[in-house]
C-alpha cells in the first residue's frame, strides 16, 4: 500500500535502511500494456563508460510497449543522438514516434518515445519554461484499439522551474479528453507539501506512489516518475534493477502496468473528474 504521510526523511530513511519498496501493487485489474521510462546519462554508466549497446541491452530488458528515454542525445554542439536505432529497433521492435528537424539528433531536447506497435496520430514537441532549456514531448496514439497522450519530459533542476513545468504539462493533458500518461525524470523526491509536481493534483496520480530510482546503485531518490489521468489507469509500478541497470546510468529504469483494456471505466473516471 502507499504510505500516504511519506515525506522525504521518511523516505530516505527507509531507503537507507533497504526497506524502501521497489514496487506499487496498486490493484488487481487485469494490465495489458507495458510502460517505461529511463533516463539514460547519455549512454554513460557509473563506472565512466560511454557503452550505447549496454544502454541498449537495459531497453530490452524492460520489455516495454512504449519506452520514453531522458538525455539521448549529445546536450552540446549537433546534439547527436546516441543510440544505433536500427539495432535497437531489430533487439526490441521498438521504434521512434518522432523525426527532429535535426536530423542528426534523435529526442527533443534529449526526450525520446519509442513504441514496439500503435497508430501515432500527432507529435508535439513543446518547450516548457524555466531557465535550462527543457522540452516534452506530447504523442497523441492509439494503442491496441484505445487513444491514449503520452507526455514525455525532463524537469529542470530548479523547483520554481519544475512547478511552472508541471503546469504547463497538466494544461497540455487537459486540452483533450482521453487517457493521458506524463512520464520521465521530474527531478523531484518531495512527495508532500513542497513538492514542485502538486499543480498535477487532482489531475494525475498516484502521486503518492513514489519509488527510489536515482542513484542507480544505491537508489534515494523517486525523480523518475509516471503518472496518468486518471489515476486508475495505472495498475502496478516497479523500479527495474538488474546487473545492467544498475551501472549502465546514474538512473534506474521505471515501469508501469496499464490497463488499457478497461478504456471503458477509465473514460468514466475522466469524465467524472
């Protein structure tokens, strides 16, 4: 169960401890999609290695439908993306929802979506304010006969920058009524009053459900984060640790179950919210 009063010493004890949870069980419907996000550290792992194909290997391990990845491009100069994304592609059936007008590079500011099947309807890719350039990216989809808005992004590392961040994207998800999922490092462990991701509320949820992810060896810290409207669509969430994951970037990978196919009773959720 989510401890409701989790704040953060709470949580930093707890993960100091070893206790704190690597997963949310958050009910018993039957989850038929796969979704993750990872932020990647530029295919650099703790141990100073630049290794795409290691970072690469970690993808496959999360046998996601949908994957959105954080820092997959060079931050200077062309921006060049990272990974070889046909071998990805053959490793995984994974493949890129988005072609930036750089055609070097293969996010927006460093955000990437990445789906194994699906109709995509439209791309967006937004900048969000703040003082560090950040973008999101927002893909309108159907996924196994359901519409669904992925919101991919990466917060900034100020918490004035974040709030407004999160509002703009709550704004976005809120311009249309369907199933919508905001996903990537958020850069925020505060899960209480202080936290900079409160305009999301009651937008999106489960808030509360916050899982230590950074950093990858001995994780503290819940800034990767997924989180849906309604809240109901999400039916389980789980840090991936493996041998890989754990040196192959600064951040462990997270994942969430979805239950798209009671697309019925979510919409009524959505409608009722």
């Amino acid at each position: 169960m989510i401890d409701k009063k989790q704040n953060l010493p709470r949580s930093l004890a707890a993960a100091l401890r070893r206790q704190a949870p690597r997963a949310f069980q958050l009910d018993d419907g039957e989850a038929c999609t796969t979704i993750a996000s990872y932020n990647v550290h530029k295919c650099v792992g703790v141990d100073g290695r630049f290794d795409p194909a290691r970072t690469a290997a970690v993808i496959a391990e999360l046998d996601a439908d949908i994957v959105a990845l954080q820092e997959i491009d060079e931050r200077l100069g062309e921006r060049v993306g990272l990974l070889d994304l046909a071998a990805l592609s053959e490793m995984t059936g994974l493949l890129p929802v988005h072609t930036p007008q750089n055609s070097r590079s293969h996010g927006w500011h460093g955000n990437m979506i990445l789906i194994r099947a699906g109709a995509v309807h439209d791309v967006k890719p937004i900048r969000l304010p703040g003082l560090e350039p950040r973008g999101a990216l927002i893909v309108d989809l159907e996924v196994k006969g359901v519409p669904l808005r992925v919101i991919a992004a990466h917060f900034g590392l100020l918490r004035r920058s974040r709030s407004a961040q999160a509002t703009t994207l709550v704004e976005a998800a809120t311009s249309v009524i369907r199933p919508t999922i905001i996903l990537g490092d958020l850069n925020e462990w505060r899960v209480r009053t202080r936290s900079s991701l409160l305009p999301m509320l009651p937008h999106f949820g489960p808030l509360g459900a916050a899982l230590p992810s950074f950093p990858s060896r001995y994780p503290l810290l819940a800034l990767d984060r997924i989180l849906s409207r309604p809240a109901s669509l999400i039916s389980s969430l789980e840090v991936h640790q493996s041998e890989l994951s754990r040196v192959a970037s600064d951040h462990l990978p997270l994942k969430a179950r979805l239950k798209l196919g009671g697309q019925r009773q979510a919409q009524a959720d959505l409608d009722a919210a």
